[in-house]
C-alpha cells in the first residue's frame, strides 16, 4: 500500500509469482508503505501489516512473511537420547532441528532424556543440520555437545560431554534477568546468567560457532484506571566470535522509559493521531503494535515505524479487508517503545540499516554497526 501524506491510499501493488513487488509512484523522496500479508480462512485467518513513515523511495529489501515452507527440503522425523555422565537438575535444550514443531523431553533415565519425533531438514542432498543440547545447574551451563554427519534412519545418541570455557562480563546492576546466547548459524544455545559483574560459560569451540549475544532487561507492570501497564528496557550486545574482550551491557536510562509511559497514556485518551516524543533523549525511532483478536476469532496485528514525532495513522488497510468492522476494542493490546542500534541512530539510518540487513542471515543482522540494541518499551493491555 502506497499512501500520501495524509494517509489516503494512493495504489495498492502485488507480488509476482517470484515475490517481487515493482511499484511506480510519482516522483518524491520518501512515502508513507505499509506490507500486508493475509493468511488462512475464518478464525485461522491471520492478518499482519507493518508501516511506515517517510520511508525511503528505491529498494524496499526483502520481507519475510511469518510462515514455514519445506519446498526444496528434504525432512526426516527422528528420535534422540541425550545423556551425560552427571545428574541433570533441569531437561537439556535442544537445538538444530525444525523448531517450529515443539518438543517436550521426557526423562528415561537420572542422566538421561529422549526427545522424540524430532524433525530435521536439509537441502535435498545436503547435509543433515548439527543437533546441539546443553544442560544446566542453578542458571549456569555446565555441560553440552553436539551431534553431525549422523543417518537419521541410526538410533540417535548425543553425549553432553563437553565443558564451557569461562569468560567476563559487566551487566548493568539494575537488570531483572539476563541471558546468554550462543547463535550456531541458525541454531541457538541461551541460559539466564546472575550477577551484575559475572563470568559468563562459552561452548566456543563447537563447529559453526558465530556469535554471542549478551542482554539485560527490566520490567515491572503498574495499574492506571483499571488497565494493565507494563514497563520496561533492554540492552542486547552480539559480540562475532571469538570473544576476546569484556563486555559491558547496559539499561537505558529509567527516566527516558517513564517519559515514553507518561506520553503514551496520554496519547491513547487524546482523541488526536499525532505524537511527539521528541523529549526523549537518545531515542528518535518509534515502532508501536496493536493486537487484537477479531470477533470472527482471527487476529490482527498492525506495527508501525516512524520518527520520534509524526502521525499514527488510524486505518491504513483497504475496507475490502473488512478488520474495522471486526474490531473489539476490549480486547486490543498496545505495545509502544522507542529503538536504537548503537549510541546514536536516527529513523533515517534506522530504515536505511533494515534494508540493508534484510538480505543477511539471522547471525549476520545481529552484527556490525547492530550489534548494540537497545529500547525502551510500555505494554498496554486493555
């Protein structure tokens, strides 16, 4: 959807059999777009459309809807053992496999759980994907491994036999909760790690180790008139592998969240579209939600992006798609909060950062000049 300033539909435009989306507008240097993506039928129907503002005119990148595809993929469905040769307080996590089908482990043994109909794709006459599993104790790991070049069609077993090496790391005294996580291409490691100034453990030396990821978060929820209001903020630091040096994660400043919280309340008993949040420091990209469970049962999410003063548009979908008439305004949650990659980014860089990182892999857009996250954040459930 191409939109004007106003936010009237100028034209709307749809992929190809390839996915691509060509678009002639008249001559400017940035729109007003919204993507949206219509899935399923009845209450299964899911509609999803992402927004934004004064976005750049050329290349758009690449968008990913949120679906799974297993055209051109080879899948196998397994079982697996894992084991070691200690107690295990808590299940192992096991990562690798097609995690989009869940998977409980049940315990066959003190060091020793199952994991069945485990399901693992390749590229038809590739490789199978490396199983990683790891275990803890009291919120630290402490033993992992990894299972490659197996026949599925085997009784998988994988042995937690290795020990992490210890490393430093500063995280910020404030924080609620913490985690680490290993990112191994696709697959992912993460526990909780305690402590404002502690040692962090590091499988770093399993095949296709690339980063890890280092984050702090803070959050805590408040009543306002009989409606829900979660507040909070968040560092995330991705450090490439090797990590060779410590690293400080930070929070936001608390005050700059409780000015988002203050302006966002305020806003939703406005009866006016425009905000300004332009008093907050370091911060100059919005990104708001809306949720919503339709009264057909379908849901409904609209995101939208835009600089730290502007205009939210109140309908930006096309009235064929029916949603206004199907809204319940007791059942909508609002998600609001300012972002950042590094110290200092404006909206402009941010939109020009997405669409460069669209084409990267899942590790590779958690690095360079976005390795540092950072947002403060109010959920508002009515």
């Amino acid at each position: 959807m191409v939109y004007d300033n106003n936010w009237a539909i100028k034209s709307r435009h749809t992929p190809d059999a390839t996915g691509k989306i060509n678009a002639v507008i008249p001559k400017t240097d940035f729109v007003n777009i919204s993507l949206i993506t219509n899935d399923g039928e009845g209450r299964a129907r899911k509609i999803s459309v992402n927004t934004f503002t004064q976005h750049p005119v050329g290349d758009l990148g690449i968008f990913q809807t949120a679906d799974v595809s297993a055209d051109g993929c080879e899948c196998q469905t397994t079982n697996l053992t894992v084991t070691t040769g200690q107690w295990l307080e808590y299940p192992p996590q096991l990562t690798g496999y097609n995690s989009n089908k869940v998977i409980e482990p049940h315990s066959t043994f003190f060091n020793s759980y199952e994991f069945n109909n485990v399901e693992i794709c390749r590229v038809a006459g590739g490789n199978w994907p490396t199983l990683y599993a790891a275990t803890h104790w009291s919120e630290t790991p402490r033993a992992a491994g990894y299972l490659s070049n197996y026949d599925p069609s085997d009784e998988l077993v994988m042995e937690l036999e290795y020990s992490p090496t210890t490393y430093s790391a500063n995280f910020d005294p404030a924080a609620s909760s913490t985690s680490v996580m290993h990112h191994f291409g696709d697959a992912y490691i993460s526990y909780s790690a305690p402590g404002s100034s502690s040692d962090i453990e590091l499988f770093d030396n399993f095949p296709d180790f690339k980063a890890v990821s280092l984050r702090v978060y803070d959050s805590y929820s408040n009543y306002y008139e009989n409606i829900e209001v979660r507040q909070g903020r968040t560092q995330r630091y991705t450090v490439a592998a090797p990590y060779s040096s410590t690293v400080s994660v930070t929070l936001p400043d608390s005050e700059e969240q409780e000015k988002l919280m203050q302006a966002m309340l305020a806003w939703l008993s406005s009866d006016s579209n425009n905000y300004d949040l332009s008093n907050i420091n370091n911060f100059e990209t919005f990104f708001a939600t809306l949720t919503a469970t339709l009264t057909d049962g379908s849901s409904y999410t609209q995101a939208f992006y835009g600089p730290n003063r502007g205009v939210i548009p109140e309908n930006v979908l096309p009235t064929d798609y029916g949603v206004e008439a199907l809204l319940d305004e007791e059942s909508i949650t609002f998600y609001f909060s300012m972002i950042r990659y590094g110290e200092q980014q404006s909206y402009q860089q941010y939109l020009a950062s997405s669409v460069t990182t669209s084409r990267l892999t899942l590790t590779e857009r958690l690095l360079g000049n976005r390795s540092q996250y950072s947002s403060i954040f109010v959920d508002i459930s009515q």
